[in-house]
C-alpha cells in the first residue's frame, strides 16, 4: 500500500519532535548444539529494540527438561546495547583461544551460564529439543525447538529476526563455525529505508521563489522502518555526498510500512542565481543496505522581480447560506503598502479582476474581495471591500489564484471542504506566516465568519483565555466552604491587562446573577500564563450551586475562550470506602469473596451505593440499613460457608449475591448514590491472586495500581475481615513454622521443637513470649515458655523449646505475643507430629524405565535398615502401596511391578510385589514417601543413551557418596532383587595396554584396537572407554564382558574383520563398536580410560613407527614390541610382519619377551635376531639403578671394544627402565652377528652418584 505525505516547511522555521519509545524485545538468533569438540556450545540472542538496552542479569536458559542455567557476567558486563549481539558460552569456555575467539566481534557482548554446560549433559545432536529462554522474574521471554543432526561446527541461524518462533524461519548456518555476535549468514535484509526518486519544480525556478521538492521513499525492507530523517543536502561542491555542512532540511518521519513508500513534498526558500544539485537523504539507524539511501537531482534558478507571499489568501466563504455572497479575504503579510489595481483571482482563467483604480492593501490590513454588492448589507461592519464579480466556489473544493497584475502568482491554494468551511462557516487560516499549500494551516471558522478582522483560529495580539479550574476541596461535603483555583493563558501576542470575575447563575440560565469575587487587575505578558487562587467563593455550600467565571478585559480579540461554566455538588467523604481483598480464584469449593474496608473516619451509609464488575455491568444495590463504621471491614460473599475455610470466621460477613469473578482479569467497582465511582480495582495475574490465593491491598491509602496489590501472604491463602498479610506493619510477630528435631525421631527418645518467628514489623516490639503446647492449650500441657527479641526484618529466627520424651504422635501448638503486635491472628500454629521411619532408612536402588518391548516397567527398593519395614501406605510420587501386607526384610529387596513377568524374564524369584507404578520420564524425580507423607528417598530418572537401550538404570551406594547413577551393566540388562552390577565397577590401574593398532587397512577391510591385560586382575571391558583425538569416548561393552589375566579384547570398525580374519569369528573377545572412531593415516592421539575417566593408558601413534622393517604402512598394523613398555616411545613400537598384517587377539609378531627384571642390568631375548622376519627382532635391556633420579647414558660396543652404537645419551631416568635395542648401529645399518657388550652409565641429577653396568648380548641371524 502506498500512502502520500505532504511536507511544506521553510527551513528557516521547520522542526519535528515526535515522543514515544521502543519497545525492548529480546529474541533467540542462533543455536550451536553440536560443536566441534569440546566446550563449544553457544546460544546468541538479540536485542530488537533501537532505543533501549537490556540488562541480561538474572536471565537464565533453560534446556530441554532440565533446570535453568543462569547467565553470569564474563568480564564485559551484561548490558546488552540496541539492535546489538550476545553470544552465551558455557563457563569453561576460553575466551582468549576458544575457537570463536577470532570469530565474535569486539561489538558483541560476551556471557556465560554458570554451569559447565547447557542442560545436565550438554546439548543433544541427535535428538531435537527445546530451549528457552527466562528473564530474571522467570517468565519466558524466547523459545525455540532446534532441529538435531546438524553437520559439526555448523548451527541453526534465525533468519528473520522479528518473525517469532515460526521453525521455518530458521535454518542450518551456511559456514563452518557459523556466526557468533554478528549478522546470520542465512541473513535477510530486514531494515532497508531508500529513497528511490527525487525531483525539483519548477525547473528551472525565478530566483524569488521558493522551489518544490519531490521524493519518494520506499521501505524494501522485511519490517516496519520507525524514526526516519529525511534530509535534503545542497551539494554545492558536486561530489555527490551528502555532508553535514551542505544540509539545509530534515524531517521526521514516524514510520514506514513493510513494502510502503511515501511521497514527501517540501518547499525550500529560493535560490541564488546558479546550477544547483540537491541529494535527497533516508537516515536512519541500523538500516541493512545503507548503499540505496541518497539520490541526487539538478535544477537551475533564473531571476525575477515578483514578490511572493506579500499578500496572501486569508479568508474564503465559500459556501454561505441564507442567500449571502460568495467572498474572499487577502491580508498584507509585507512590510509596506501594495497596490492591487488590476489583480486577478482566479486559476487558468480569472475568477475574478480588481478595479483598474487604486487598490491599496496596507502592511498587516485586509482586503475582502466580494462577489456582488450585497456584502455591504450582510457584513455592515467590514470597511476595507471591493466588488469584483466572479463565478461560484465549488463548496467541494476549488482552486484559487492570486496574481500581479503582470500574470505572477502572488499566492494560490486548492483547497477542499476537508481542510474546514462549513454552510454558512468560512475557511480560515491560521497564520499568514505559514504556507498556504498546507491543510493544517487552516480550520472552520469557530464563529460564523471574520471579515476584515484577525481570524478566530489565529494568533491574537490581545487574547486573554480561562485554561481550567479546581474547586477547593474538589469534592466539598454538605456546608463546607469552598474556594477556586482558575488557570488564565494570555494567548495573544501583546502584554494584557485584565480581571478574573465569578459569579452565582441562580437559574442556571448561562447568564450571571450575582457577582460572588472579582480579582486584583492582573497583568500578563504575551503567551505567559498563570493561576489565580480565590481562597474562598462561597462561604458554605448546601447543595447544587452553579458558577459562572469570565475575563473582564475589553481589548480582548476572542470572546469565545474566556467563559467558564461551573456546577458545585455536595459529595459524601472522598476515599472512604476501599476494595481491600479480592478471593477471584477459590479452590477446595470455597465461594468468591470482596473484602471492603473503610478508610475514613466516619461512619458510612450505603444507601443508594451499588457494586457491579466488568464481566457483569448490571449494579447490584446494597441495602439502605447497611453502614459500615470507620476502620471496619466488611466480607461480601454469596454463601456463609467461606467462614468455615479460617480458623476464626467471626470477621463481619454479609451475604451478598456477587456477580461471578473473572479467573484472569476482571474490574471491581463502587459507585456513591451520586454515581460517583469511590473505588475501583482492576485486576490481573500481575496481582496476584489464583490458585486459591487472595490478592490483597498493600495499603488502602494508595491507588489501586498493580504495584499496590500482592498475592497474600498467610498460610490460610487470605485474611478476610482483618488486617491485610501484606500492609506494611510497624509491629507484628508471626509463627511461621513448627519443626521437631530430629526430623524422624524414634518411640521415647529425646526431641525439641523448633519454633520459626518472623517479626513483620518496621519497628522492635519488645520482647515476644513464646509458648508450646502439647496437645491442648493449658497450664498442664505446656511444654515450654520461652522469651525472644525479634529486630524489625526479623524473616526467619528460631527459638528451641527443651528438650522432652517423644511418646508417640502428638499435636504442636505455638502461640506468641508481643505488645502492640497489629496482627494477633498469625500469632497461633498447630503441626501434628508423628513417627516413622528415617530418611534414606528405605532406598530406591534401581528403577527399569525405559524396558524393551514387551517388557514390564519396575522399580527395585532396597532396606538399610537391620528389622523389617512395612510398606502399607507408602507411595512413589503419590501412587500408593495399599497391600498392608507388603514389607522390607532387613538388608533386603523388593521389586515393584504392574505385573508378574519379571520371574520368567530374568530366570529367578524376584521378591516381587505387584503395585501400579507413576510415570517416570527423564528428568523427573521419583520420591518415595512413608505413611507419614514423609520424603525417605529421592531418584533422578535420567535419559537411557541408546548405547544402553533397555537397560535399566541402577543407583550406586560404593561411589560418589550414594548418588552415582548409571544403566545396568549385567548381561541381563538388569539386577532386581539383587546388588546392582555398578557396585561391583573394578579399576585396571595400568594393567590394561594398547597393543596393537590398525589405522590404515587395506580398501573394504576394519580398522581396530587390541587391548592386553598384563595384570592379575579380571577386568571387565564395560568399565573401560576408548577417547580418539579427544573426540567423545565411547565405552567398550554395553554389559559386563571380562578380560582375564593375559587376555585381549578387540574393539573392531565394522564386521568386515571377520573376512580378514575369519579366526576371529565368533570370539567373544572382539567387539564391533557402533561408535568407533575413524583412526587417521597421518596418525591420532588413543587415550584408554577406566570407569570413572582415570587414564589407563594413551598413545599418539604415527606413521613413521612402523621402522626400517616394514616401511609401508598399508594394510599392516602396528604392533608393541612388549605391552609393559612406555606406550609412546617410537622405538617400543613397529610394524607387524605378519602376513597377512596383523596378530589381533594373538601374540604380536614382533613381541620380545622379558625374563628377568631384578637384576642390576638384563636383556632378553639373548641371543636375539634383528633380521626383520618378526621373531626376536628385538632386545630389551631393563636395569634397575641404586638412585631415584638419573642421567643415564648406554653404549654398544663390538667384540674389539669399538664403539657402534649410543643408545642413549644422558637422558633421565628413575630407578628402573626398559629400552629396545633393535640391532642397527648409528647409521641405521644391521650390526653383523656377534658378541656385543651394552654398557651402561649412570650419574645422579642432583648428587654424586655414580654407577655403572655392563652385559654381554648375542646377535644372531637364521642360518
């Protein structure tokens, strides 16, 4: 749609201002859920507004199911600027050499949540979820369900920013590592304000006159474009760009719709004689393509002598009635005399011609140009007229000229009956100073007409007006007196001098009667106002009494603004009676209630008053006999059971049928017997109020505004007919609670009350007593009394009673006093106590919820205690165990099912007890409660991963302290009835190696892991995870798979192992990982870790460990020449020589044996054969020093003492170690068969050790 504005002004006077304020809206851009690796997650969002921050502190992002994670400062503060970026890291995040660090702009501001992760275990990648985020009161301020299985590194971008939660305005980032802090690369442009045409006229234009720009500018962004300045640059060094120094107009405009343009029409004041360009600016903030904002036009002003606007068209009747004639009025805008002899009035063709005899118009005189003679008659008054016939106006509209006598136009105007004029009402202009194009420069004469004078809608020279009154008191009472406060503007240009007069209308005739005041002489200069206060106009008032208030001032221009009509009522006390408590939203069936409370001080009649609401108009009348006493209240409701619903319903209670209350929203109001509104509230959730709360009145002084409402505060949810819970107190203790310590005691053993108190109050009250009560409140049952002092903030002091035998169930009650204390009711508290069992007495060990199908859901429960526990009556998150018999033998199990098939399931008796069970979905809770409703254990249902689908998810009671959860290890994929299989988690230390690796197979064959347990421990591979290139670990075995002593385990790529090596087939030793890794050709970091993420062992393996033995790496894995040796030492490893290129779960080809350890030096094997077939290819010299700390150096010599080799060279070493020796010497080159002796030197690092250590060693070859 396109709309059309017109924009005259003169530079020199032209200015906008335009209030209001944007609104703040906070909006989520991007989601980065599957990062690269590591601690990459991030979460952008986006401040809409263009004129206000935000402050991000407090707000929070809740993931999926799991409890907010709240945003902290991380170092730049958490302001978030308009129209600006804020991307939301997890806390361990680095942001000095994170990934992104590169990538976010030093413009976005940097946040963290204050946990590790989004969620509970980070955000998912193959499962879409929802996150949301929470400003700091908690409510919702953004939501978005991501789509899952994003390509690594790349997030989903919001691509329209203001387009709400729509999923298909979001889409996967077109670039790796996406966006962060900065425009979405799936951006669309949204803001883009161009001005798409500009032109001049005339063309070219009399230096005299003013010239006519034409523009049209054009919204081609997505949203509403606000706050424009349109901006018209005269570029007089021709370089086509707007500078600040060549700008001569801007404009506001307040907006421009998605796919709008305006058409903006402004006159700018002549130019000098020249070639000219003009650029036609669109500013405005944050625009997407700034390239399309400017447009340039050129245009050439010539001379002229014509003096424009000295005469302007003032007047028009245009449309007269009762047979009057058509006339027009031109006023002298200029500072001298003009004669209009031979003038024309008209358009195209003349309307009219003046006189060819002087015409002559002085500076600020009138001239009425009249069609026929008549005028004289009608208008007697009117001097200064000439008679020039000219043909009707259209009473539509019509276009009027006014030229020289030379043909220029002096003035000209098309005007429509829109702009004002009505039958027998001329059009006026306002001011002769502002153009004449413009529609808003002229109005309806607010009289009939203005010939010859100052028009009425004009600015006045002598104009005194009455701005307003206020009646002293504003709402007098029956013989009070009453005085006035009048407001006088002089609207006139001129100082005045004048009086202000009231006077007594006794029949109400508009015409005054009695004079009561006339005011000291007042003088005010022009546009100035001020107020007049009449102390007293009326000495008493007894009933109706109607004023009358004037200007006396005979120079005054407009009669019409100086007259007030004023009619005085007596009223009953203002702010009396007060809607106090609102009961909108009972629940348990109590009926709706409205608390009134009178806030005067005197007694109030409700004769003739009524109650009605918005949702039901109709006023119910109260009954003439009701009154209400000063500070009492009154409860309306329809039914008197609402008393039954508080401990005391003696407060004053009147059966009244109250119209039906709105559950959201509703309007309350009071109306006098004069219609008078005393007192309304309107209330809505922002009050407070639902669920069975009342929302009450802060303080019935105050206005009844959402700030002035709370939700009650009581334990009772309402406090009808007393004292507001939430008006602020100078005095007032509170029980707020009742405890027994210890929480769960046993049958006659000692315990204590803890009392809470809260002092209420602004002020100390003094010392409160303090009071328990065993059963029933007297003398023989007190258990204690006790004396406390509460300061004023007091929210949560604890006073203990002594210590008293615990019988059995009992019934607490408390009562406190103080002096002064405004509130008595919420002094008294009852708790009933009984016994049972303590917590964690009965544990939830282990919980199937997530069975395979066609299995039962179950829940295994565990007693820690050494007797029996009955179960009649307990409950899991309110489904109950209504078995009487049902019970716990000490130490022992029980199984909870909807059926019976967990015996046949799991092959054994399971102690099972046949029982509904609640929903348990990941994330939720589940509570176990005794018969006393009491909380005896708690389980987190956590989400299965898919590794583990079917399994059940046990609870361990041997790791971090009794909250370790984990799924089902055993083979059955559960262990009801019995100790969980987590408890059972072994630990390998570094018994367990890496022993073989397959990186780069041959095309179509597996890649794979050999592990070898060196140890003499059974390990099981469930509690063991592989790590590659610190990718996510995968864990080996989804139930329990033992590795004896000796043994290897093979983690596979895929099933294509077994036609490489069909030996394996069917050896529960290999596992084909659905996880596995690829292993990289160039080499990769293996890291092998238990259970609980200790490092068992780790190698960073490479292409060149293979050795001179065999050079290519294809389809040959590497092998470790002994598994006790360091796993990343290249000369420990080398390629496997087997033929067909690998040993998997066998003994490495090139494996070298160690014999003796405990010798000072030894190698083994001895004789070895370095001849590269695989078999004792290499020695191993092991030693052990007398010094912890080494520099150790080893030498080969030959038979003839020649030095061939350096093994090592000063290198440190504890008090032990291993080194392959691989039969080459210093130039890599096979050493000859024969006799070598090793030796070797040690010297300590901080010390004077020294030792040295020689040994004979054979190489041999085949024959």
């Amino acid at each position: 749609m396109n709309s059309k504005i017109f924009l005259i002004a003169f530079i020199f006077c032209f200015s906008v201002a335009v209030p209001g304020a944007q609104d703040t809206l906070i909006t989520f851009t991007e989601v980065m859920f599957h990062e690269p690796a590591g601690n990459n997650e991030f979460v952008e969002v986006f401040n809409l507004s263009y004129t206000e921050s935000v402050d991000l502190a407090g707000y929070s992002i809740r993931y999926f199911s799991a409890p907010p994670d709240t945003i902290i400062n991380a170092g730049s503060g958490t302001i978030l600027p308009p129209r600006s970026y804020a991307v939301i890291f997890e806390s361990d995040y680095n942001l000095l050499i994170g990934i992104y660090a590169s990538i976010v702009p030093p413009t976005a501001l940097v946040l963290k949540i204050k946990n590790t992760m989004f969620g509970q275990t980070g955000m998912s990648n193959h499962n879409s979820r929802g996150i949301q985020l929470l400003n700091a009161r908690g409510d919702t301020v953004d939501q978005y369900l991501y789509t899952a299985n994003n390509e690594a590194g790349f997030s989903d971008e919001k691509i329209y920013l203001t387009s709400g939660i729509n999923p298909n305005n979001w889409a996967n980032a077109l670039s790796y590592l996406s966006t962060p802090g900065k425009r979405n690369s799936n951006f669309i442009v949204q803001l883009d304000a161009a001005v798409t045409s500009v032109s001049v006229s005339p063309n070219p234009v009399m230096t005299t006159e003013p010239i006519v720009v034409s523009a049209t500018l054009k919204n081609l962004g997505h949203i509403d474009a606000e706050r424009i300045i349109y901006e018209i640059y005269h570029d007089r060094n021709w370089d086509g760009i707007p500078n600040p120094s060549e700008l001569i107009f801007d404009s506001l405009i307040v907006m421009i719709r998605q796919a709008d343009s305006t058409a903006l029409t402004t006159v700018l004041p002549p130019f000098a004689r020249s070639h000219h360009q003009l650029i036609a600016r669109a500013a405005i903030e944050w625009d997407d393509v700034p390239s399309n904002n400017t447009a340039a036009t050129r245009f050439s002003s010539i001379a002229r002598t014509t003096v424009y606007n000295d005469i302007v068209l003032n007047e028009i009747m245009y449309n007269p009635v009762d047979g009057k004639p058509e006339w027009i009025e031109v006023f002298n805008h200029s500072g001298g005399g003009i004669n209009l002899k031979k003038w024309i009035v008209g358009d195209k063709k003349p309307l009219a011609i003046l006189p060819a005899g002087n015409v002559i118009v002085y500076p600020n005189e009138f001239l009425v140009i009249a069609g026929d003679s008549s005028f004289a008659n009608n208008y007697p008054g009117v001097n200064n007229f000439v008679i020039a016939k000219f043909q009707p106006l259209n009473n539509s509209g019509d276009i009027i000229a006014l030229r020289d006598s030379s043909g220029f136009i002096i003035d000209s105007l098309v005007f429509s009956a829109a702009w004002g004029g009505s039958p027998g009402r001329s059009l006026e202009r306002i001011k002769a100073g502002n153009p004449t194009y413009d529609s808003t420069n002229w109005n309806t004469c607010r009289i009939l007409s203005s010939p010859g004078v100052v028009n009425t809608v004009s600015p006045k020279i002598f104009d005194v007006g009455l701005g307003g009154y206020e009646i002293n008191p504003t709402l007098p009472a029956y013989g009070e007196p009453v005085g006035l406060n009048i407001w006088a503007k002089n609207l006139g240009s001129s100082a005045s001098e004048f009086e202000i007069g009231v006077f007594e209308d006794t029949n109400n005739d508009s015409i005054p009667d009695i004079e009561l005041v006339i005011s000291d002489r007042m003088n005010l200069e022009g546009f100035d106002s001020l107020e007049y206060s009449f102390g007293r106009v009326l000495s008493a008032v007894y009933g109706t009494t109607h004023l009358i208030v004037k200007v006396i001032y005979s120079l005054d221009q407009d009669s019409l603004n100086n007259k007030m009509y004023i009619t005085l009522s007596v009223y009953p006390p203002t702010n009396s009676i007060k809607v106090n408590e609102i009961m909108y939203s009972p629940t348990g069936g109590m009926p709706e209630w409205v608390e009134l409370y009178n806030h005067s001080l005197q007694t109030i009649s409700f004769e003739g008053w009524n109650i009605y609401t918005n949702s039901t108009p109709a006023p119910l009348t109260f009954s003439s006999s009701l009154t209400m006493p000063p500070g009492s209240y009154l409860v309306l409701a329809s039914d008197s059971t609402v008393k039954q619903y508080f401990r005391e319903g003696n407060f004053n209670f009147l059966r009244f049928s109250l119209p039906p209350l709105g559950d959201l929203t509703d309007g309350i109001f009071i109306r006098d017997n004069f219609g008078r509104i005393i007192d309304s509230v309107t209330y809505n959730p922002g009050f407070g109020g639902d669920s069975g709360y009342s929302t009450e009145r802060v303080n019935p002084a105050f206005a009844p505004i959402p700030s002035n409402w709370k939700e009650s505060i009581y334990r009772e949810r309402g406090t009808p007919g007393r004292i507001n819970s939430v008006f602020p107190k100078s005095n007032d203790i509170e029980v707020t609670g009742i405890s027994i310590n210890p929480r769960f005691p046993e049958i006659n053993s000692p315990v204590f009350l803890s009392v809470t108190l809260a002092q209420n109050g602004t002020l100390s009250g003094g010392s409160a007593t303090v009071i328990a009560y065993k059963d029933s409140v007297n003398s023989q049952s007190v258990i204690d009394s006790v004396s406390v002092s509460l300061p004023p903030g007091t929210f949560s002091a604890v006073v203990s009673t002594k210590m008293f035998p615990f019988e059995g169930s009992f019934n607490s009650i408390v009562s406190a006093s103080v002096s002064g204390d405004q509130d008595n009711y919420n002094n008294y508290l009852e708790q009933y106590f009984v016994s049972g069992s303590s917590a964690g007495s009965i544990r939830i060990s282990e919980v199937m919820h997530t069975p395979a199908p066609g299995d039962s859901r179950w829940i295994e429960l565990h007693n820690t205690r050494t007797d029996p526990v009955n179960l009649f009556n307990w409950s899991i998150n309110g489904v109950f165990f209504n078995d009487s018999s049902v019970s716990i033998l000490p130490g022992g199990y029980i199984t909870v099912s909807p059926d019976s098939q967990l015996n046949s399931r799991y092959g054994r008796n399971v102690n099972l007890h046949i029982n509904n069970l609640p929903v348990m979905v990941p994330g939720s809770n589940l509570v176990l409660r005794d018969n006393r409703n009491a909380p005896i254990d708690t389980f987190i249902v956590n989400e299965i991963p898919f590794y583990y689908r079917w399994h059940s998810q046990e609870r361990s009671f041997n790791h971090y302290a009794n909250n370790f959860y984990y799924p089902s290890l055993d083979t059955m994929l559960g262990t009801p009835g019995m100790a969980n299989s987590i408890d059972f988690i072994s630990t390998p230390g570094n018994n367990i190696a890496i022993n073989e690796i397959m990186f780069e197979p041959a095309a179509g064959q597996s890649e794979f892991i050999e592990l070898y347990n060196f140890g003499n421990d059974t390990i099981s591979a469930a509690h063991l995870n592989i790590t590659v290139n610190q990718q996510q670990r995968f864990y080996l075995s989804p139930v329990n798979k033992p590795v004896t002593p000796g043994a290897f385990i093979l983690i596979a790529q895929d099933s294509s192992i077994f036609t490489t090596f069909p030996e394996l087939t069917g050896n529960p030793s290999v596992i084909v990982h659905e996880n596995f890794y690829r292993l990289a050709e160039s080499g990769a970091f293996i890291v092998l870790t238990d259970f609980f993420g200790n490092i068992v062992d780790s190698v960073f393996y490479h292409p060149r460990w293979y050795g001179p033995v065999s050079r290519s790496a294809g389809n040959r894995s590497l092998e470790k020449i002994n598994a006790v040796l360091a796993a990343n030492d290249p000369k420990n490893w080398t390629g496997s020589t087997a033929s067909n290129g690998g040993t998997p779960l066998g003994v490495n080809s090139i494996y070298a044996s160690m014999t003796d350890k405990t010798a000072a030096i030894s190698i083994s094997p001895n004789p070895f054969s370095p001849d590269g077939d695989g078999f004792e290819d290499h020695a191993i010299i092991s030693y052990n020093l007398g010094n912890s700390t080494n520099l150790v150096t080893i030498k080969v010599f030959d038979g003839s003492g020649r030095e061939v080799r350096t093994i090592l060279s000063d290198q440190y070493s504890e008090a032990s170690g291993d080194i392959v020796f691989d039969g080459l010497d210093d130039y890599k080159r096979p050493l000859p068969m024969g006799i070598y002796i090793i030796y070797l030197e040690a010297k300590g690092v901080s010390s004077g050790f020294s030792q040295k250590l020689k040994a004979v060693v054979v190489s041999a070859r085949k024959l």
